[in-house]
C-alpha cells in the first residue's frame, strides 16, 4: 500500500506526499498534519511518551462516537 502525508489545519488531499517504503517523517510536537492511506499498508509508529492524539475536528475522533 502507500502511505500519504500532508501539512496543515485542515485536511487538503492536494497537499499530500506519498512515502515510498521505508521512508519516515519526523515532527516537531504540536505539528498540525493528517495522513491516509491507499491499499492495505502497514504503518509502524515511534514516539518518546508521553503522547496522544488530537484531533483538530473534535467530531472526527472515532473515541467518542457511539459504538455500534
């Protein structure tokens, strides 16, 4: 699959770059990014803890829809 990455507030699918394999991006704490993916992709993540996700649009947070 591709992993794609963009920049900003809001998400803006123009805006992104697709990450070839093995590729990595590194932000700073606070940066304001989304990301999707294209196909079944494995995604591994590093971080420093501790951290979290936020989600610029409160509603897009699967964590507070109900569940059905």
């Amino acid at each position: 699959g591709t992993f794609v990455m963009g920049m900003g507030e809001k998400f803006d699918q123009s805006a992104g770059r697709e990450l070839a394999v093995g590729s990595f991006a590194v932000m700073p704490t606070g940066t304001r990014h989304f990301a999707w993916t294209k196909g079944e992709t494995i995604v591994q993540l590093h971080g420093v803890g501790p951290w979290g996700l936020t989600y610029v649009n409160p509603a897009d947070d699967p964590r507070k829809k109900p569940s059905e």
